[in-house]
C-alpha cells in the first residue's frame, strides 16, 4: 500500500485486530462478533476495550471513547492523522465484511528474527533523532531488526540480551523477542551502572560516554529483573544506579540502598522527569525548536 495512494477512507478498511497485533498488542479473548483485549491507552487488569469484528470498530469501556483505526493509531501513539497514515501505509490486512473466520493474533504469538544489521532505516533514524539518541551511539549498542510476526514483516531498534533475545522499538510499539531477560555490557571494569530500558542506556550514553566507557553495564529491560542482578553488586566497587522516577524506581531505589553501601543514586541527574531519556529528549526537543 503506497502512502500517497492511502486515502482516510481507504485505511478506516484496515483490520484493527491485525493494526493491534502490530502495535503488540492482542486479544484477551475472542467471540464469533468481537474481540476483548486489555486498553493500549491506559493501564488496567481486566479486558475492556472492544473491537467489533463486523464493523471494524473500536470501543473502550474505560474512558467512553471509540472509532476507527485512523483513530486507534493516532490515540495509541499520540501522533497526528498524518502519521497514523505513514503507519498504516504498510501491508496491513483490509477488512472484510463477508463472513469469514476472523484471523486473530493469540497472546502467545511469537516474533521470528529474519535479519540483524547496522541501523539504517530512515524511520528508525527519525525515531532516535526524537529521542535526543545520536546514530553513531545507537550503532554501539543497538542493531536494526527484522522480524517475523504471523506472516508479516517489521524492523525495529534491537537490544540483545544475555541469552540472545532483543529488545525491539519504534515510534509506534514495543515489543521483544523470547527469551527475555537483562542485557549485561562487559567491559571488565569495577563499576557497574544499572539502567531500566534501552533508552535509558542509550541517553547514558549519549550525556556520560567516559562513565559508560568505563563501566560495566546492565539494563533490565524489565524491572522484574532487577533481583536477578543484585548477586553482581558485591563485585563492584561502586554501582551506579538509574531507575525510573516512578513508584517502583523510587522503591527498588530505596529498598537497595539499605542493603548496598556501594550503590549511588543516580536519579537525581534527572529530578522532575520519569527517567533521563525523558529529560535527554526534553532538551533535544527544546534546542531544535
């Protein structure tokens, strides 16, 4: 589907199921007539957020809101209609009226890594530049991604973990590949910093390049793991720590500073933001403006 051929009322046919499976998200549960998942525009634990697979209409419980996928897209990604068309100019699947099983991504879809390469993509390199994230440092670190998700293909920014799983973004979704676990940078130094996720590392990089040089470095790509790290804090003599100013940063924070007399708070380098590709991207919006 050619963007400058992709009209509003040609991509309000674009199958949302399979839109949302792109943006990673999928069913919770599925009928004959609709289809149930957990909102991708707010946190919450029960399924409500309703797509009708006869009309090809969205609707979320949570906040009384609905509409097409034009609308989807545009909410999920906080981007303008325009983008949303870039977006959607992909070969998604049209939607269909006639009766027909409905194919629907379960929850248990994997992604299949095709190829890995230095980052090239030019949505990717827009990606990074809003993210205050320079080409030259995300080549350090990061690989440009191609995968496989249900029969079609996607490229993504790829951090690889210990066990060869990636982590995988761009402007409009996250998501990763089996197994997940933490990425652990070896440098054979005797400070380790600790971030959360791949931009985070990344924004380290780009405002502490000399630090990062010479430490050692984990990102847990996931909070979850951050007590599968901690047996590697008495092996440094100092760690410097960079978790979320959120709830559970600031607990985990906390909690870890009592126990590790080596820790460092990190944080306060980025006071006021949620965490320092926040503030990175804040001030690369402010001095490009």
């Amino acid at each position: 589907m050619n963007l400058k051929k992709l009209t509003c009322e040609r991509a309000r046919s674009i199958c949302i199921v399979q839109t949302l499976a792109k943006l990673g998200h999928f069913p919770s549960k599925t009928t004959e007539k609709e289809a149930w998942f957990l909102s991708p525009l707010r946190s919450e634990t029960q399924a409500s957020f309703k797509v009708s697979l006869k009309l090809n209409r969205w609707y979320d419980f949570g906040i009384g809101e609905g509409g097409n996928v034009i609308d989807l897209v545009s909410k999920v990604s906080n981007c303008s209609v325009a983008e949303a068309l870039e977006f959607l100019s992909d070969d998604l699947p049209v939607f269909r009226t006639q009766n027909h099983e409905p194919h629907i991504y379960k929850k248990d879809s994997c992604n299949r890594v095709i190829e890995v390469r230095p980052i090239s993509k030019s949505h990717l390199r827009k990606y990074l530049r809003s993210r205050g994230i320079s080409l030259q440092v995300a080549r350090t670190y990061c690989k440009e991604v191609w995968y496989e998700s249900k029969g079609s293909i996607y490229y993504a920014i790829g951090l690889q973990n210990i066990e060869g799983g990636w982590e995988l973004r761009n402007l409009y979704f996250k998501t990763s590949t089996s197994p997940k676990t933490y990425t652990f940078i070896k440098n054979q130094k005797d400070i380790l910093v600790v971030c959360e996720g791949m931009f985070d590392l990344l924004s380290i990089a780009e405002l502490y390049p000399e630090e990062l040089k010479n430490s050692d470095a984990i990102c847990l790509n996931s909070i979850s793991f951050l007590q599968k790290i901690t047996p590697y804090f008495q092996k440094y003599r100092t760690v410097d720590l960079y978790l979320d100013n959120d709830l559970p940063g600031k607990k985990n924070t906390t909690e870890l500073l009592k126990y590790y007399p080596n820790i460092k708070d990190q944080s306060y380098r980025y006071k006021n933001y949620k965490d320092l590709n926040e503030k990175l991207a804040c001030g690369h919006r402010i001095s490009t403006s």
